[in-house]
C-alpha cells in the first residue's frame, strides 16, 4: 500500500518563518476514512432533527470562501427578533479518536495565506460534505435565539437540525443591499432583502448593547490580496470592513456567549475562549503616550483599567490619522487570548463568559465542544463522559491555544513575504505614508496599499536625533525636526528582501524639500562647518606661537 508522506519538519522557510511543525499533508488513514464518508445527507441521518429546511436560511462569506461553516436565519414578530445561526454538524462527521479527529487537533486550525489554505479537515469534509452549499440539506447544530428590543436574549434553543440554505451570499453583494445601489443585486436576492434589512437592525441593537457593557472596538489594518493562478500577488489594497461583515460578527458572538453561558450555568466540562486583562506596564506605557494628545486613558495605581475606560480612549482617536496605529499598541498591551476549561471571562468583549462554537470546520475548540453539546441534549453526558472530558480537555485546550498561535505567526510572516513581494516591483515609487512606528533605530511608516517599511535613522537629515519613549517621537536637537506616530511622509521603496519580508525605505526628496528638513540641515551643517573652521584656523595660530617661543 502507498504511504503518503507527511509534512512534519520545522520549516523556518519562505512561507511560513515558522520552526514548528506545520502538518500540510493528510495521511493515508486520514484521508481514507474521508473517502469513506457520504457525499449528501440521508432521511435517516436527518431523523429526529428540528427540520428548518423551509425556512429561509443562507450563508454570507468572503467572495473566496468555499468552506461554509455557519448560515443564519431571522425572523421578527411583537417587539422579538428570532435569530438563527446554524452551523455545520462536523462533528456527525469526524468521530472521537478516528484519524480524522486526530490529524484535526494536531493541526488545531486551519492556517489561512493570501494564495491558498492549509485546512484542519481534508477538502472533502470541509468543501463539501460538512459546508453548508447552497441548494443541498446539511445537518447543523442550531442556537436560536429570542431577542428583544433592548438586545436582551430573554430565550434561547440549541438544537440539532437540518438546513437548506437558500443563497451563497457575499459580504460585498449583503452591503450592496443595504446600500439599495445595485438593482441586479437586489433582484437576484428579493427573497432575502426585507430579512437583510431586519438583520442590519437587530445588528445595531446587539453592537449598541456591547459597547455599553464596555466591549472594545478596534480599528486596525487589514490588508486585502489579488494573486494569480500562481500564487503570485498582483494586487494588494487596505481591507475596508463593512456593514455586512459587522453583521455576521455580531451573531456569531450571541451565538457564543449563548452556548457558553448555558454550559458554564449547567457546570459542565467545557472548553472556554479567554481573555485576561491588559499588561498594567504596558497599559500605563499607552497611558502615557496618548497623554501627549491630550487624551486621558483612566487608569488605577497599579496600572488597571476597564474596558469602557479603554474604549473610551480609542474613541478619541476615531477618524484621527493615529487611529489604526494606537489600536495596535491597545491589543499589544492586551494578553493573548486563548482557550482553557474555566470560564474566566474575556476583557476585549466584556464578557464573562464566551467560547467558540461557530467554526468547527476551521478551529478544533469548536468541534469539541460540539461533542459535548450533541452529548447533553443526547442525554448521554453521564458520570463516565463526564469524567472523560475532564481528563481530556485540560490537553485539548492547551494545545488548541499553542497551535492557533502558531497559525497566526506562519499567517503574519507570510503576509509580510507577499508584501515585500509586491513591493520589489515598486522600487524607487514614491507614495504617501503615514508614520506606523516610531524606534530608536528609525521610523516605519506604511502607504496606503499596507506596505509598511523602515527608515533607518542614518537616512534622516539631520544628525542627532533623540527617541522619546513616552511621546514616541524622534527629534532632530538642532533643527527641531520631528517625527511621530501618525504623521504624513512621502516616502521612496528603497530596497527589498525576499527572504525576511523586510522593506527599506527613504523618505522623498519632495517631502524632504518641503517639509524643510535640507534647509535646516544645511543651514545647521553650515554653521557647525564655520564654527569647526574657526577653531582648527585658531589652533593653528596657537601651535605657530609655540613652535616661536622655542
């Protein structure tokens, strides 16, 4: 019999920057067990579930997305909303310690890169017969939830259940619904508009709670790609967020604080997402910078905050230049989240108890926990499968954290490659740029299109400049040049370096010109040039006379 190889050695390599084993290739057994499984759902597979197959239920995804894990249904009746979200029953599918369950949590995520994806279940599971396509019945787990006009989820069901979604639907043709501009849009979708519409309202509502509760916002940047049938980038461009994207978030995140909340209630063993408080070192190092913009970010002795006191300082900085860059040093001073078998709460959502159940074609936590679910409604969560998930979780979820951080750096370096990729067939283009980073070393800023480089200070005119660490500033002592965190620049790509993503640049002759850093220079240079020739012209005088006095 073949064997198929696996792709277990480190690979510190172009891709990925990562010495951790990143597994990209299934095993036979994996794969074969894939092979054995149905390609459609059957009646006696659908026997016993919520039959929600005559509503009208469809997903809203990236315009790439193939592998469809949740959809979302709502309807609205005397002040309550009903909103479904129906997500995809893998767990039918992928059995406690078979092959595909195994390979799943080695892998813990699936790892997403702007060309491809190295997914955490084979194609066949995750494109089709657990994705939630358009037209065909697929077996979900449901949470459907009674809202009121207050955002207040007064009841809730989870459920097993069998969907049929009505549209593969994109975040881009949701918004240009909501933004009534394309008539073939809204045409080719009448079914769905009036429900969109509703969907946007019942959105507003859910976000407004949040932000009251003290949930943070940020506003960070995304970049978004177009590459060709090879991989290679022909285009890249700042990501915008729409009203449709927000709409999804907002569902997913009632549906996991609902399933989290019952099962923490119901003391079970369960696998929890959370998120510790901020750094108070950190916390008070941004309290300081943002001081200098006369913003006050409320903090307690021991550099504490809240997370309205926190948003409430974003919020200052909204619509502000500085806006993207003092959120990312917000989630720098943040801890990292991560999953555990207590349920301690997560900061960045104001929420005390949350998880992760909408995604269990892409992330293991999810998949497990669905198990768990599947088993209580089963009446099969009995003393022994209790005592089994105690033993076995604990494991689960620290590995499901260690692995997800390890996609999300293999994520980040190659996003930086392609960057630079792209980048390399730009050099000695000028662009506009905004100051992202501010070091002893230099300043980085980043253009519009998210190409971000480094200065080195050793490229500024000028000669003595000095960091300061609480105004994240570079200043030039003679001139009075200086550089901060979300100022404008012209910038020039100056160089490229395929093998580390790293970008050098230089600021443009034209903002050097106008901003009028040469003149200082010179003027400055100028004078020290004077001042050094008066002195050496003296010294020479003053050895003269002593070489006559002997």
């Amino acid at each position: 019999m073949k064997k198929i190889k696996v792709n277990n050695k480190p690979m510190r390599n172009k891709e990925t920057g990562n010495e951790q084993s990143l597994p990209e290739v299934f095993d036979e057994s994996t794969l074969e067990e894939a092979l054995m499984l149905p390609d459609s759902v059957n009646e006696e597979e659908m026997a016993g579930r919520l039959d929600l197959r005559d509503r009208l239920v469809f997903t809203i995804d990236g315009d790439h997305t193939r592998d469809f894990d949740d959809a979302v249904s709502l309807s609205y009746e005397n002040g309550i909303y009903t909103l479904g979200v129906h997500i995809a029953d893998v767990s039918h599918y992928v059995k406690e310690d078979s092959a595909l369950d195994r390979e799943a949590l080695k892998r813990g995520t699936s790892v997403y890169f702007p060309h491809r994806v190295i997914p955490m279940l084979p194609e066949k599971l995750s494109n089709g017969i657990c994705s939630l396509n358009e037209g065909v019945d697929r077996l979900t787990l449901s949470c459907i939830m009674k809202i009121n006009r207050a955002g207040e989820i007064v009841e809730h069901l989870i459920v097993n259940s069998v969907i049929r979604s009505a549209h593969r639907m994109t975040y881009n043709e949701v918004q240009k619904i909501l933004d009534a501009s394309t008539p073939r849009i809204m045409l080719k979708y009448r079914d769905t508009v009036p429900t969109i519409f509703r969907m946007r309202e019942l959105k507003e509502i859910l976000r407004q709670r949040r932000m009251e509760k003290g949930a943070l916002e940020f506003d960070t940047v995304e970049s978004e790609f177009t590459v060709d049938e090879n991989g290679r980038v022909t285009g890249l461009k700042r990501a915008v967020r729409n009203e449709a994207t927000d709409l999804i978030e907002e569902f997913m995140i009632a549906a996991n604080v609902t399933v989290a909340a019952e099962f923490c209630e119901k003391g079970l063993p369960f696998v929890y997402r959370v998120h510790g408080k901020p750094d108070p070192d950190k916390i008070r190092s941004l309290s300081r910078v943002v001081k200098t913009d006369g913003v006050y970010l409320k903090t307690v002795k021991n550099g504490k905050v809240s997370p309205k006191d926190l948003q409430r300082m974003l919020d200052a900085y909204r619509g502000k230049p500085e806006m993207s860059f003092i959120s990312v040093m917000t989630l720098r001073a943040m801890q990292h989240a991560g999953y555990s078998t207590e349920s301690t709460g997560h900061f960045g959502l104001a929420e005390e108890m949350y998880c992760h159940f909408t995604s269990p074609i892409r992330r293991y936590p999810d998949l497990q926990i669905h198990r768990i679910i599947k088993e209580h409604l089963a009446g099969r969560l009995k003393l022994r499968r209790i005592g089994h998930y105690k033993r076995i979780l604990p494991g689960v979820a620290e590995k499901a954290s260690l692995y997800e951080r390890r996609a999300e750096e293999a994520e980040r370096f190659n996003v930086k490659l392609k960057k630079c990729e792209y980048a390399s067939s730009r050099i000695g283009e000028e662009s506009e740029g905004v100051i992202s980073g501010i070091a002893p070393f230099g300043i980085y800023v980043m253009r519009p299109d998210t190409v971000e480089g480094m200065i080195h200070i050793s490229r500024i005119p000028g000669s003595h400049y000095h960091f300061d660490e609480d105004r994240l500033e570079l200043r030039e002592r003679r001139t009075g040049a200086v550089f901060r965190l979300g100022q404008e620049v012209n910038v020039v790509i100056d160089r490229c370096d395929i093998e580390t993503g790293n970008i050098d640049m230089s600021l443009s002759q034209k903002y050097v010109d106008e901003s009028g850093l040469v003149k200082k220079g010179r003027k400055k240079a100028e004078k020290n040039a004077a001042a050094g020739k008066k002195e050496k012209n003296g010294v020479k005088r003053k050895r003269s006379g002593k070489a006559g006095r002997k």
